[in-house]
C-alpha cells in the first residue's frame, strides 16, 4: 500500500513539528485519496499550529491559466490564513513571509519535468529559509511519470530560468523530495531540510498503478496521459505551434493552420519513436494560440508507457515541421517566464546549440548519444538523493 508524505505526517503527530509555528506550501491538488485538502488535514493534526499558505504559478485554485499571468496575495476562505502568492508581484519569498513561521511544509504535486515550475518555487523558497533560519520539510508524492526513466539534454548554465534553475534533464526521474534535495546540496543552500517519503512506492511504479486519484495540478495537466506526453510536448510552447491550449487535451493535442498530415508523417518515417502513435486530427482552439481557427495536427496516443520517449518524439516533430515549413513555423519572441531578452525556446530546451543543431537538421539519435555522458554524470550525481528502490 503507498502511503504519500501528506497522509505520513497527519496520521500521527511527528515529533519535529511539536510546538512549531507552520507554513505549507500547497494548491489545490495537495489532497489526500479522499480529496481531503492538506491544509486541513494539517489543522486537524496539529490544531492552532498553521499560521499562513503559500501558493506556486497558476495560483491556490489552479485558476490561473498561462505562463505570467499573476495571481495576488489573499486570504483563503476556508481557514482564514493569509495566502502568500509565489507567482505574482515576487517569485520568491519575502523574508517577512517568514516571521511566523518554524517549519515550512511542502506538499506540491511534481510531474517530472524540468521546466515545470513548482519545483523552481521550492528552491527559491528553500533560499530563504536558509536566511532566515527556518525549516523546510517536504511531503513527498510519487513521480506520476515513474523515476526510472530519464531523458533529454542537461541544462545548460547559461540557459537557467524559472524553467530550470540547475543541471538536470527535462524528464528526470526524481520526485519533489528527492529533486529539493539534490538542489539543497549542488546549488549549496545547505537549508534545514526534512523529507517525509512515500511508504510503498518503488520507482517504476506510474501514477495509475498508485491507488490516489489524479487531481490536476495545473489547469493544463488535467489528466495523467497529459503527463506522459508533457516532457516533450512542452517545447511547443517556445513556437507557434499550438501545444493544445484552449482545447480539452491540452499537450496531447497539438498543430497549426499550415500542417499537412501525410507531409508530417512523412517527414517522420526515418525516426525512430516508439510506444505511441501519432493520430491525424483536426481541432480549434477556443484561447491561446489559433483561437478559433482549424488547426490540422495529431493526438499523441502513447501505447507503451516504458518505451515511449517524450522528448525525442516531440524534437523530431519540430525538427520536421521545421524543415517542411520553414516560412510558417516561427519561434515565439520574449517574454517567457519573466525573461525578457533570450528565447523561449533555448529556456525551454535547456540549450542554444541544441536548438541550432535541431534547425541544421542533425538526426535526433546522434544528438541524443551526444549527451549520454552529461546524463551519465547526472545519474551518479542523483545516487545520494535516492530515496525508494
């Protein structure tokens, strides 16, 4: 039976937390298998002890839909604590946001993907309690994308942002704790820093075969097959391409105005992309992109969890786009994520040269042997933060 670190640390007192003043960090996804939301589970164990929220991008709700757009600080209605908003007019934590606060508790759902951001909030959150002198306990959830599969490019220094701040692949097979640790240590934070791990999961365990409901914790992650498909499919963000947005399965569906199915297919045949397969669809967005115009493109249909590979799927189809419609297919220009000079794209990817060798057509297999052994250091790198077999 897998327990997560929610359910741990209320089901009975943890000593560490006995007469500390706390803080969690949640959205409206931290449940429990009962829908059961963190912030009252934490009052229910440990009464009069909770003194404010804090909340990661898309705000407490999940309301806020795209990137850069802002929630504010509020008070929740429920328990009447003050909601301090990380993604707002500071992305980082006001030292003073602190003042009432021992312990701060993390319960974020992570989706194993390096420019998804409630990690990078984390960090920054991790930052100050090393100032300020507080306590940073994270409640930990299994990776829904397992944590045996790792692929892609290492970031890049010179690429870091808000959609990766430190040198990991873009699929990394780590879970919130387990990746809040690596950082605590490499980025050398050297916070107090607690994991409460999940009871019961091993790493090649998928979100399904978990036992908890899937609860979206962004309103563009509705599903687990979302998911699956995002490490790759991500990168459509940095284009005008439409990443699905605006449509009831953004990630898994994507195109523009200008595709020509069979031209696409074509154009992938050389590539080798197991475990899915790529259905010819038409959609029409109702935001973002294309807004109410035909887009043609795919669903990705994934058939093999353990052989698909998101990330090599999603660059061969940009690569292909790229070369079949060179005067349709365009980047998308700054801002990104409160970055207003360098592109999109090269953030996303983790890597300028990645995204130029892309362009000059350089098979994806022979970019994928050209980092192995950056990905090789990096699973040496993580041994010390491994906490499930």
């Amino acid at each position: 039976m897998i327990r997560i670190g929610l359910d741990r640390v209320c089901a009975a007192p943890d000593p560490r937390l006995r007469n500390k003043r706390l803080a969690l960090l949640a959205n409206q996804a931290s449940t429990n298998s009962a829908f059961v939301h963190g912030r009252d589970l934490v009052q229910q164990a440990y009464p009069g002890q909770l003194t404010c929220l804090f909340s990661p991008q898309h705000g407490f709700f999940s309301e806020k839909q795209d990137n850069m757009i802002e929630s504010d600080h509020g008070i929740d209605a429920v328990s009447g604590l003050p909601v301090y908003s990380l993604y707002g007019e500071t992305r980082r934590p006001y030292p003073d946001m602190f003042a009432e606060v021992d312990v701060l508790l993390v319960d974020l759902i992570d989706v194993g993907t390096r420019v998804y951001t409630f990690i990078w909030t984390v960090v920054h959150c991790l930052e100050v309690a090393a100032q300020v002198g507080i306590r940073v306990m994270i409640l930990d959830r299994p990776n829904p994308i397992g944590g045996h599969l790792i692929e892609g490019n290492v970031l890049r220094e010179d690429c870091a942002s808000f959609v990766g701040l430190h040198r990991i692949p873009m699929r990394h097979g780590l879970t919130m704790g387990e990746l809040t640790m690596l950082c605590n240590i490499e980025l050398g934070i050297h916070a107090e820093l607690d994991v409460v791990p999940v009871q019961g999961w091993k790493r090649a365990v998928m979100f399904p075969a978990t036992g908890y409901p899937w609860v979206f914790p962004s309103p563009n992650m509705p599903t687990f097959a979302t998911a699956l498909v995002y490490p790759g499919q991500v990168i459509w963000e940095g284009t005008n391409i439409s990443e699905g947005r605006g449509t009831t399965m953004p990630f898994e569906l994507f195109g523009a105005p200008v595709l020509d199915h069979q031209e696409v297919l074509n154009g992938l045949a050389p590539h080798d992309l197991p475990g899915c397969v790529l259905r010819p669809l038409c959609f029409e967005p109702t935001s973002g992109k294309w807004m109410g115009r035909k887009c043609s493109g795919f669903q990705i249909h994934v058939t093999d969890t353990e052989l698909f590979r998101p990330y090599r799927t999603s660059l061969a189809l940009m690569q292909v786009i790229h070369r079949l419609y060179p005067d349709q297919f365009a980047y998308k220009p700054p801002p990104y994520e409160y970055e207003f000079e360098r592109l999109p794209m090269d953030l996303i990817l983790g890597d300028t040269l990645l995204r130029q060798a892309l362009e000059q057509g350089v098979p994806i297999q022979e970019l994928e042997q050209g980092w192995q052994q950056d990905l090789e250091e990096y699973r040496q790198r993580r041994q010390a933060v491994l906490l499930y077999d």
